[in-house]
C-alpha cells in the first residue's frame, strides 16, 4: 500500500475471523483503503488473513469481488468437495487460477509493503496458537500460514508447516488483541464479524465429533471444547480496552444471518455494505482515538 497516508505508528489492527462472514471486515478494510489509513501491524486469525493481505496491497474491492462473483462456484466453495478432499474451501484454487489469473493478487506489492502481518494458527499437536510473521516468511511461507489459519476443523483438512499439523487459529486464540498488546501495541482497533452483546454457547455436537476425527490430537480436542469460554473471555477483555479507550471496535450492529460458508449474494453484498458504511459513519470517533495520545 502506498504511504501518502496516514500511517498510524503505536496502534496495531486486530481481525476477527468468520469465514464468508469476513466480508463485514472487507468492507471496512477498502473504507480504510479509500482513506489511506494504514497500521504498521496486523494480527489477523482465520478468513482475516486473507482479508488482511488484499488490505496491504491496496486492492479495494478484491475482497469483495471474490465472495460476491465465486460464492456460489464449486471451485472456491463446495460442500461436495468437503466430502471427495475433506475441505470445503479450495486452497488450491483460491491462491492458485484465482490469484493468478482471475482476480489477480498484487504478489510484489504484498511482500514490499513494510507492515507487519501476524497470521493465527493453532497448532493441533499441542493446542496452543502459534503466531507467524509475515516480514519472517516469504511469499509461499504466507501462503502456508494463511491456509493454515483458515481451515476450520471438520471442514478442512489439516495443514503442515515444516511437518507440523495446524488449523484454524480460532480455536486458541480468536480475537488476538493479547498479541498486539504483547508485541507493544498498546491502543488497537479490532474488526469483529459478530454483533455486540453475543456471546459463544457450547458447542456439544462440535465437541464429539471434534473427539472422534481428532481422537490423535487431544490437546487439540480440548482445545476445540474451549473455544466457547476462550472466545467470550476474550470479548470480555476486549470490552475493558474499550472502556479504557484503549481500543475502537468495528462490529456488526444487529445480530448477523450471514454463515461462515454463505452463498447468498444479497446478503453477502449487504454485509459488505454495512462494514463499510459503519467504518465511514464512525470516521470522525476513529480519527479522534487515533490521535489521541
């Protein structure tokens, strides 16, 4: 992304995942593009990454064109195929023809631009998240970990990385502002694809058939019955850096009917639009947290 900009140096950005629901943070990311607002780093866990990495290279809309022209193209998303390949999103087609060729990706402006990236994983033999460093990696190192923090459990297969196993980050850490805060970034704005006041419930039938595919993987297992208490901790410490004015949260305002695999595009286009009419009817606030000392 180019930097005429307003490159704000001690606040880092946070990106929820969601899957197809992540269009909500598409829309606020090409808001961002449009007013040249950038952040030396990213912390972006499952369907954020992807988003995140169009967001640096500036492509305004490439987020959103994908979901809205591929939703409902078997080649980008596809029941059938969660159950020939054992995963429901096509990797290989999404960093693949579509990057190359169909919606092109800006590869060279990706690895150029100075920012950070921090991409989630969760590691399935210990059950902890493992973090990996964009500026550390090159490209196809990108490519990894962002398959790898993408593929939900029971709807992706497994990940490697030097030989590890990984899934989607969401399962060990969901919402990774702790990680901005670790790495020194003190105020934080935080794109979530869930509206305020929800909370995650137990997830039993999740829960036993996370037991049986990944009966290998217990640390994983245990990881995957957690997620609920993670997850609404996680909400709970993000209300107090709010409270504290140590963070400006972008959130859906009404309780969200896209699914993490949605193919509607009506919906698909009007979650777009409300990410992005959020972002612009909250710019004022945003410049003020911003600025602030």
């Amino acid at each position: 992304m180019e930097s005429n900009v307003s490159l704000w140096k001690d606040t880092g950005l946070v990106l929820e995942g969601g899957g197809i629901r992540c269009i909500y943070t598409a829309g606020v990311l090409d808001f961002f593009i449009k007013k040249k607002i950038e952040f030396p780093y990213i912390c972006a866990v499952s369907g954020g990454t992807f988003h995140a990495m169009n967001y640096m290279t500036g492509q305004r809309g490439r987020s959103r064109n994908i979901n809205l022209y591929f939703s409902k193209d078997s080649r980008y998303l596809s029941k059938r195929r969660l159950l020939t390949k054992g995963d429901i999103f096509n990797f290989d087609f999404i960093y693949g023809e579509m990057a190359e060729d169909l919606l092109p990706f800006d590869f060279k402006g990706y690895m150029a631009c100075p920012h950070e990236l921090v991409m989630v994983t969760t590691n399935c033999i210990t059950g902890k998240a493992e973090y990996f460093y964009k500026n550390k990696m090159d490209m196809e190192g990108s490519r990894l970990a962002t398959i790898a923090s993408s593929s939900i459990p029971l709807m992706a297969n497994m990940a490697y990385i030097n030989g590890v196993p990984y899934l989607d980050g969401t399962e060990a850490d969901p919402i990774p502002i702790r990680k901005n805060i670790e790495d020194g970034y003190r105020k934080n704005v935080v794109i979530l694809t869930r509206n305020a006041g929800y909370r995650k419930k137990p997830e039993k039938v999740m829960e036993f058939l996370a037991q049986n595919k990944y009966r290998k993987y217990p640390n994983l297992v245990k990881t995957i019955k957690d997620r609920p208490r993670v997850y609404n901790e996680s909400l709970d410490f993000l209300d107090e850096e709010e409270k504290a004015g140590r963070a400006f949260v972008f959130r859906p305002q009404k309780p969200v009917e896209v699914s993490r695999t949605e193919k509607n595009k009506k919906k698909l286009a009007a979650f777009y639009m409300e990410g992005f009419n959020n972002a612009k009817e909250n710019y004022e606030d945003l410049m003020r947290f911003l600025k602030d000392e």
